[in-house]
C-alpha cells in the first residue's frame, strides 16, 4: 500500500510538471424545469461566481465561464443571492463537480469513483428564491457520532425540536461531522436532513481518511460525500466561507499521522480571489473546525489583512467542546476598527455523548465548562448581528446556571458567594443580581480560575461511585463564570436570588433562585 501511495504521489506531480494547463467551460444557467439539465431556452446568468478552490472568475453576459482544471479538481458555483443550488434528497447542496479521472486511491472508507472525461461544457443548475435581509441560520459544533446509536441520541437530543422549524433558513455544521466511523456520514446526513432546510458541513479532524500518507488525500471520503473540502456561498447580504483548516501529515515510518491547524497557500488564494467580488457593504464570515487562535500566527495575520476592508465580519469554529469567545485586536494582527468576533461554538455531542444516561437514554453530555450541549442561532438583521445559545430539550431563556446554598446560617452570609455560569457569556457580558424585588442590582464579577460547581462535583461522584455511562471528560476553568457576595443584612427567611445578563448583542436574561437565612 506504501508503495502504491508513492506511485500516486510521483504521478501527480509529473502530470503537473509536463502537462500543458487545462481548461474547463460552461455555462451558470435558469433551470426553469427544475430537471437539472440545460434545455433550449434556459437562459444564462451572469455575474455569478466560479471557482476551481483557486481562481474565482465571474461569468459573463450569457453566464459562461472558463477556468484553468488539473487532474484532481473540484469545479463549483458559489451560491448568489436571490438563487439556489440543486439539494440532494437530505438537503445536502450540490453545487459542485467532482473532476478525478481515475477515481480516489484506495482509502479504507469509499472515496471517489472515476469520473472519467469531462464534459463539453460543464454547467451548472440554479433556481431563484426570496432571500431578506434579515434571516437566522442554525450553527452545530460537533455532533461527532461513533455509531448509530449515537446518531440517534442526536435525532432525539437536538433534531426533534428543529424539525419543520421556519426560524432558519439554513444550517451548519463546524466539522467534526462523525468520530472517525467515515460509514456513518450518511446516516447522519439523512437526519440532519428531515429539519427541512439546506444544510452545509465542515470538516473537521475527525472527518479524514488516516490512511492517507498527505493532506491533498485526506479528505477522499468527504469529496464523496460532501464534496469540496472548503467553498463559499451567500444569503442575503451575507457571505459565508467553509474553510478546511484542518492539515492531516500522514503517517512515516514509527510514527502514527496526526493533524495540526492551519488552511495552506492554495486555500489563501482562494479566500482572497473570492473576496476581491464581495461588497465591503457585506458581511463576511468564515466558518471553521479548529478555532483560529491555533492556527499558525503568519496565517492568520494573512486572514486578516484579507478581511481588514470589511467592515462586517464573524468567524465560528467548535472543536474544543467547552464554549467561548475571543476578541482579536491590533495585537493580534487585526486592524479593523471593531475588534474581530471569534465564536467557539457549543458542541451537539457535548462531551462526546458521555456522562450518566437520562430517563430517555441519552447521556447529559455536559461541556467540561459546564455548558449542556445545545446549538447556535444566528440572526443577521442588515448590518446588526445576534447569536443566541440554545440548550437541547430546554427553552429558549435557560441561559445559565446559579450556585447557591438552599440554607444558610445568617452568620455566614457576609462569606457566601454566588457563582453564576452564564453559558454564552464572555467579557462583554454583563451580569447583576438583586435580592428579592424592592433592592438594588449588583454587577458581579468574572472569575477565570474556577470550574463549573456542578461539573466538578459530577466528575468527584463519578471517582466516589461507578457511575452508568462513560465517564465526563476533566473539568475546566469556566471562561463565563461570575461570582458575587450576598449581603449580610438579611433577615431571617425564604429570599429570593435573581440574576440579569445582558450580552453584547442587548439580549438580556434572568433566572432566579430561591434560598434560606437560618
């Protein structure tokens, strides 16, 4: 299998060598008749953009365009606004053609079938469609199944409650899509698929044929499955870019493949080609697996010197199954006149479906930051931004968690603290409480250095006692957790704790707790 994997390698690079450059034409086309196929009479579009995950060229007045090919490319058209893509029968995209003459080189999960020539002129379908310029999308970090059981705690857990939802217009998945069962991507894709809205995948590290010796064939099952392993698309005024920042070195003699973070100079090109036709009026936002504080600093500094005309940016990532935010600025590299938004999104899987099972048989998954796992909502409204958390199978305002004694001795009330984790909280957050309803608010404080109450005192049940389910992961330093001192005034009796937070987007939540002075 080495040997054969050599052969491909050396092949590659001499077709690359000697060939003459390669091009490939067709035409972005009106299918009136939804049938997928240019008939007479369906006329071009122009305008709308190509690319070869390289160049990005726009298409003229009759909607043709022509972009240099190699022998191992993916071709696609980047979603306008106001039209839609073809979607598979699990509302899968596909926006894309796969160009691999001689198919994918053995992989231990099925890669690419030959594709064979190709076509006189490839074109590509599209349908119009509404689009405001106010709409939410929904945002999954991992949902990371190791099998179908496991799918299935996702259709129970997260799925259920979305099917049929009309608040999203689209969904997102940040990578991470399966836990390295590449068999299962399908399945997964299928249940995704019943919410009833397009959804696109990210790759992520746990996404990869580990077979591969490089990262060019990493991603052989993805292409199948998903197709390109990054792209772009717009809705509205917003311009979204599924990057692949994952880079896979393949295994050498006595040492195992591992991953590292980072996007590659072809991917760069891309990113800025594709964003030389974007509006500054527009948002952009970049959507990734790996957060990109780990990417390497040259890159990301590139990144942003790409982004710096922009106005209106975000960027989301998940992998790390805890959630936070970073703020990047001039230190960082970030010159824009707002700090860039950087968004680690809560995970579906939690801590990789582990923990005691509930009365349903899925297991509470909890976040090693204490958040339970959940999803994103993303709401672009012109230029205003909101992203709201969402707890699976809970409601809308259960935002946060409020430690506190049920008793306390009244002598013991000037040294009680309260810890409140605000699970999407970050340092723009503010958080207040208010003891019963005639006093004042008082802001509490952020604390960094402290885990999540009841996630610690799981992980000490989980050494005390055998627990059912696989054990949580080790707890963390909770990066939204907030402490304040209750008065030492208060009489003696049944009181009542509430806690407000404001996020940076004005949403404001409150919850409350009830206690006793003894």
């Amino acid at each position: 299998m080495r040997r054969y994997w050599l052969a491909v390698v050396l092949l590659r690079l001499l077709v690359a060598g000697w060939a003459q450059e390669a091009y490939i034409s067709g035409v972005v086309y009106h299918d009136r008749n939804r049938n997928g196929i240019r008939d007479p009479g369906e006329p071009g579009i122009r305008g709308v953009l190509v690319s070869n995950q390289r160049e990005v060229v726009r298409t003229d007045s009759k909607g043709r365009y022509r972009l240099p090919i190699e022998e191992d490319t993916i071709v696609f058209v980047i979603k306008p606004r106001g039209w839609m893509t073809v979607l598979d029968n699990n509302n899968v995209p596909r926006f894309y053609y796969i160009h691999k003459p001689n198919g994918s080189p053995p992989v231990a999960y099925l890669g690419v079938m030959p594709t064979g020539m190709l076509p006189e002129s490839l074109d590509f379908p599209l349908y119009p469609q509404r689009e405001s310029n106010q709409f939410t999308f929904l945002i999954f970090g991992d949902t990371q199944p190791r099998d179908l059981r496991e799918v299935s705690y996702i259709a129970h857990d997260v799925l259920r409650e979305l099917v049929g939802t009309r608040e999203a217009v689209l969904g997102i998945v940040l990578g991470d899509v399966v836990f390295d069962d590449l068999s299962l991507m399908q399945p997964l894709a299928r249940a995704i698929g019943r919410i009833g809205i397009p959804f696109y995948y990210v790759l992520g590290n746990h996404d990869m044929n580990y077979d591969s010796p490089n990262d060019h064939y990493s991603d052989e099952t993805w292409e199948r499955v998903f197709g390109p392993n990054y792209y772009a698309f717009q809705y509205g005024h917003v311009h979204f870019l599924a990057l692949d920042d994952v880079m896979w070195e393949g295994a050498t003699e006595g040492r195992r493949g591992r991953y590292r973070a980072g996007l590659g100079e072809r991917q760069l090109a891309f990113i800025r080609n594709y964003l030389q036709h974007v509006s500054r009026r527009d948002w952009i936002v970049l959507g990734m697996h790996i957060p990109m504080w780990e990417w390497p600093e040259e890159e990301r500094r590139a990144v942003f010197e790409i982004l710096a005309p922009f106005p209106h940016t975000l960027s989301l990532s998940a992998h790390t199954h805890y959630q936070t935010q970073r703020f990047f600025g001039e230190a960082d590299g970030w010159h824009g006149k707002e700090p860039h938004l950087h968004w680690n999104a809560v995970t579906v899987c939690g801590s990789w479906w582990t923990g005691a099972p509930d009365p349903l048989g899925i297991p509470h998954t909890t976040m090693r930051d204490g958040t339970p796992n959940g999803y994103l909502w993303v709401t672009f409204d012109r230029q205003r931004l909101r992203i709201r958390y969402q707890a699976s199978r809970r409601p809308p305002d259960y935002q946060m968690n409020i430690y506190l004694p049920d008793a306390i001795p009244q002598e013991q009330l000037a040294t009680t603290r309260v810890l409140v984790n605000v699970f999407a909280g970050s340092e723009r957050s503010l958080v207040e409480m208010r003891i019963n309803d005639e006093n004042d608010w008082i802001q509490l404080e952020r604390v960094t250095d402290q885990p999540d109450p009841a996630y610690a005192e799981l992980k000490r049940l989980e050494q005390e006692y055998k627990l059912p389910g696989r054990p949580l992961p080790g707890a963390m330093p909770c990066p939204h957790l907030w402490s304040g001192q209750l008065p030492s005034w208060l009489p003696r009796g049944t009181h009542v704790l509430y806690v407000r937070t404001t996020d940076m987007f004005g949403q404001t939540f409150v919850d409350k707790r009830l206690f006793r002075v003894e």
